[in-house]
C-alpha cells in the first residue's frame, strides 16, 4: 500500500463523521447543546402575624393588645387575599375600670385579572366593635379593579362596584345596598423599609348621608437579615356618618407592633 493510499484511509473515518455532522437535524443539535428550561417555581402563600401591647402604670393603668393576622397568594391570572384582626384594651382609675376598645374584623378578597392592569374582584368583610355599639356589621361587594401602577417596587389600585350591608347598630337592625369605592397603595422606599396606604368609601345607594369611610396609612421597617421580624407603625380611622346612638362617628387607632413573616 503507497503512502497515498494509507492517506485516504485514514481521512476517509474524518469525511464521514464530518458529513454526518452537516446531516444532522438542528434540533437535535439544540436538544444536545442547550440545558433543559428550568421548571417554573410555584406560587406561595406569603403570610404575616403582628402582636402590639401598651401598658401604662401609675395615676392610670391602660392595657391595649392588637394581634393582626393576613395571607395573600398570586397566581397568573388570579390573587387571593385574607387577613383578620383585633384589638382589646381597658383603662383603671382610682379602682374605676373601662373598656377602651373591643373589636374584631377580618376579610377575604379575590381578584381575577383580566389583563395585566385589568381585574374583576370580590370582597367578604366582617366587623364587630363593642366600643362603637357596632354587635355587627357585614359587606359583600363585587367590582372591576385598576392598576394604575403595578412594578416591583409600587402597586396603587383603584376599585369600583356594588355591595350589600348588613349590620346592626345597638337595638338597630338594618340592610342595605352601598356603592363601594377604594383605593390602595403600596410602595418599597428600600430593600428593608416600605409604606402602604388604603381608603374606601362606602355610600348607602339611596341615602348618601348614611356612609362609611375606612382608611389605613402604616410604615414597615426589617429588623433582621432573613426580613422574617419586623416593625410596623400604622394608623387605622373609622368613620361612619350615621353612628350608633350615643356613639361618636369617629375611631381613630394608631398600633406599633412587631410582626412576623413567614
């Protein structure tokens, strides 16, 4: 065999592999080349639990508990919210003792996003203040909802619909339907430190004078790295135009607590 023929035996292996090569499909190629996508993490329930207490001791003993409970869980096209809240206090003066407040209220709401800022909502809320003479108060509502803004950092939404109340008023039973208007805010000033903001309005539909407004402002700060203790600051009012009798319209409450995330 001449050196010409020893030659082309061994680049005939190299021609063959190199053709199979440029015959191979591309994605096959990809399918070998490229990683498998990574699987999608699942959504997860985000919840929070915040205690308070004030005491005070001398001329006067005050005493004020607030434990604060919520959860909310995002989907693609749908969000769910629940939270639950309450509050007792009680003052004593020369062996004199009074109830300051006594209340316990809590919510469900869920959204279904229609678009990126467009969504239809619904909303359960229940109230029972002993203070305000309010034995009980519940508001069903539907609507359509806007997010005006809606990023990482910022989210502010308003919300329109129709709802129902029921409550009763110290001796006074009474339904009726209400147009519901509200707005919330929430904004990140930093990794460790945000604010929120919430109001609603609450008009009964054939008498405007009857209404009720809700509002909340509050600060939160991270007290450790894992971001699962913090410190929070918020102020709370009640308004409702139509009290019950003796009763003053309104309710102002401002809470520090410290909370946990989980």
């Amino acid at each position: 065999m001449n050196s010409s023929q020893i030659h082309r035996s061994k680049l005939r292996p190299l021609l063959l592999g190199l053709t199979a090569l440029a015959l191979t499909p591309d994605y096959l190629l990809q399918a070998q080349s490229t990683p498998p996508p990574e699987e999608p993490k699942k959504p997860a329930w985000e919840s929070t639990f915040a205690a308070g207490l004030t005491l005070t001791r001398g001329n006067s003993e005050t005493l004020l508990a607030t434990l604060t409970a919520g959860t909310r869980k995002k989907w693609l096209n749908n969000e769910l919210s629940l939270g639950a809240d309450g509050a007792y206090g009680e003052t004593t003066i020369n062996g004199v003792n009074t109830k300051n407040a006594e209340s316990i209220h809590g919510f469900v709401q869920y959204n279904r996003l229609f678009t990126e800022r467009w969504y239809g909502y619904g909303r359960v809320e229940g109230l029972h203040d002993g203070i305000a003479d309010i034995k009980y108060r519940a508001t069903l509502s539907v609507g359509a909802g806007y997010y005006f803004i809606k990023n990482k950092t910022t989210d502010l939404s308003l919300e329109v619909g129709p709802g129902y109340v029921f409550q009763q008023l110290g001796d006074e039973t009474k339904h009726y339907v209400t147009l519901r208007v509200g707005e919330k805010f929430h904004h990140a000033l930093s990794d460790r430190a945000r604010i929120w903001e919430s109001v609603e309005w609450l008009p009964q539909v054939d008498d405007f004078n009857n209404y009720i407004i809700n509002g909340e402002i509050g600060v939160e700060a991270d007290l450790s790295k894992d971001k699962h203790w913090t410190l929070r600051t918020y102020l709370t009012d009640t308004y409702n135009n139509v009290p019950a009798a003796g009763r003053k319209s309104n309710d102002l409450k401002l809470v520090t607590a410290l909370a946990y995330k989980l």
